[in-house]
C-alpha cells in the first residue's frame, strides 16, 4: 500500500482554511457595509425630524407674530409666546449635539446647527423689538434670519452631496 504524499494534504488544509479566511472577511465586511447603511438611514431619519419639529415651530410662531401685529394678541401674550418658543428653539438646538453623523454628513450638520442657532439668535432679538419698539433691534433679527436661511441652504447642499457620495 501506497501512503498519500502529506504536501497534498496540507496543500488541502491550506486551501479550506483560506477559502474560510475570505468568507468569513467577506461576511464580516457585508456586515460593516450594513450596519454603516443602517447608522447613516438613522441619522438621517433624525435629523429629517429634528428640522420638521424646527420648521412648524418656527412656522406656528410667525403666525403668532401676524396675529399679534393684527392686534389679536396683546403685547403680553405675545411676550410669553416669545418665551416658549425660543425654549422650545432651545431644546432644539441641542437636539443636534444628541445625533451620530457618518463621517461624511458631519460638515451639514454642524451647518443646520448653525442655521438653527441663527435662527434662535434672530427671535431673541425678535422679541427684544416687541418689547423696546427699536427698529434696529428688528434690522439685526432680519440680519440673523437671512444668515439662517444661508447656512440652511448651505447644509442642504452639504447633506445631498454627502448623500450622492454614499450612494454605490
């Protein structure tokens, strides 16, 4: 009887440990493409939440705003309104520091952090205008307003770039 050569086997053994080495790196790297996708569709979901609360607040207080210059609200209602609304700006705002961007989404978020702080900046000095009367005091809160609006449109771009770049 004829032994078998032992390179033959051990060639085999070589080649099924290897052949399980490339699996298992394969399933390993799928599994860290998914839970990427998954941690992106996440912070992606919050963040789309995160400016709709921000968009109806902001949308709900302008229109208190219109009623109060209508004169259906007094002076005093509208301060207290003010006060809400730049606390619930405030518990905004710091909803932002809560997420965990990819990498590549980090520049637009700290850029609608930015909006948001802005746009908070533009209230205060909204409310300061209800209470002295200073037409200065409403050209800056407009200033601010417009400098929102800009690092708005900025962090949009910014996110659909970084959207298009982790789409395969």
């Amino acid at each position: 009887m004829k032994k078998k050569p032992t390179t033959s086997r051990k060639g085999t053994y070589i080649a099924i440990v290897t052949g399980a080495i490339i699996i298992g790196l394969v399933v390993a790297v799928n599994y860290y493409l998914d839970q990427a996708k998954i941690s992106g569709e996440r912070f992606g979901n919050n963040l789309q939440q995160i400016q709709a609360d921000l968009k109806n607040r902001v949308s709900d207080y302008e229109s208190k705003i219109t009623m109060w210059q209508e004169g259906d609200l007094t002076e005093q209602e509208i301060l207290q309104i003010s006060e809400n609304h730049l606390s619930e700006l405030e518990n905004i705002l710091l909803r932002y520091d809560t997420l965990l961007p990819p990498q590549t989404f980090a520049t637009s978020l700290k850029l609608f952090k930015l909006s948001t702080q802005s746009q908070l900046d533009s209230d205060r000095l909204l409310k300061e205008w209800i209470e002295t009367g200073d037409n200065s005091t409403k050209i800056r809160s407009n200033e601010f307003l417009q400098q929102s609006f800009e690092y708005e449109t900025s962090a949009l771009a910014s996110y659909n770039m970084a959207k298009m770049s982790n789409t395969p």
